[in-house]
C-alpha cells in the first residue's frame, strides 16, 4: 500500500515553514549537482537551498527504464519507463568543509506508462538520508556527497538500502 501523497507533502511544507521562520534567508546557498544512484535509484539531477549553511532541502528529477531497473531489484515490464522526485530536508554536522548528512523525505514515484504489476503503480516512497559531504568553505566551490539512502518500498520487502555519489557546485 503507497502513502497519500497529501499526508507527506503538507508535513514536508510545514517542516519548510518551520525552517524559513527561524533562518536567516541572506546567508542561505544554493547547490546543483548530479547524484548517481542513490535517491532516484538510477540518476538524478538535483537543485539543493542550504538555509543556515546547515540545513539543505533538495529536490531532484531521475529516470529509470525497464533495462535499468534490473539493477535496482525492481525489475520493470517491458518499455516501462519511471520518473523519480526525490524531496529531502537534513541537517549537517561537523566542520565547515566535512560533514555528517542527516535526513528525510520523500520520493514522487511516476510511471509513464499503465501497467497491471504491483510494483508499477504511481505513488509515494518515505526515504532517510545518512552520507559524508564535503563542501567548499567559500561562497562557491565544489560538493561531494556519498550517501547511503533507506527507501521504504511498501510492495517489496519494506525497506531497502541504496548507496549514492553525487557531485556538483555550490553557488
């Protein structure tokens, strides 16, 4: 059974709401960078706001087809195709260049075509976020991410752990 999409979506909204009340929006950053794996399980591209320099809210857009999602366990029908939206708010820890990334989120989970499997149904995945970034200390500079992804698949076997790498420019 997928969650509500409503359910997830207003909390993460209240938990933005929350965030912007208390933080300082001249010093928030902001971050693009191409994460492999992880999140969106194939690829993703990925638009990040640092507010307080210590919390990121990310969205990110990838694709998976159905040759691609024999490596993901999640084997698809034959010319399916997936768009995946993963929406995560963490916290950093530690120094300034070297962090502890913490989080949670959701993924927007789209199936471009109809299908009659289980596992090809539109809906909403719950995913934590525990992962090494390394960033620039200036205003602008490189980001590294490596990251491990718990992703909740309610139709398989519950919870599964994906790794990821993710590379990009902090502007």
């Amino acid at each position: 059974m997928l969650l509500n999409m409503k359910n997830p979506i207003i909390v993460f909204l209240i938990c933005v709401a929350t965030l912007f009340g208390k933080t300082n929006i001249s010093s928030a950053k902001n971050a693009v960078y191409f994460e492999y794996a992880g999140t969106a399980l194939n690829s993703s591209i990925n638009y990040e706001l640092l507010a307080r320099n210590d919390i990121p809210i990310r969205i990110g857009l990838g694709y998976i087809n159905a040759e691609q999602s024999v490596n993901f366990g999640d084997k698809f029908s034959e010319n399916q195709e997936a768009s995946l939206v993963p929406i995560t708010i963490g916290k950093l820890i530690g120094q300034k260049q070297h962090n502890l990334e913490l989080g949670a989120g959701f993924i927007i989970k789209y199936f471009h075509r109809e299908s009659q499997f289980e596992n090809e149904k539109n809906g909403v995945l719950l995913n934590g976020l525990i992962g090494y970034r390394y960033q620039s200390i200036k205003n602008r500079g490189f980001l590294v991410r490596l990251t491990l992804s718990p992703i909740y698949q309610p139709i398989d076997e519950g919870f599964k752990v994906y790794t990821g790498v993710s590379i990009g420019y902090l502007f």
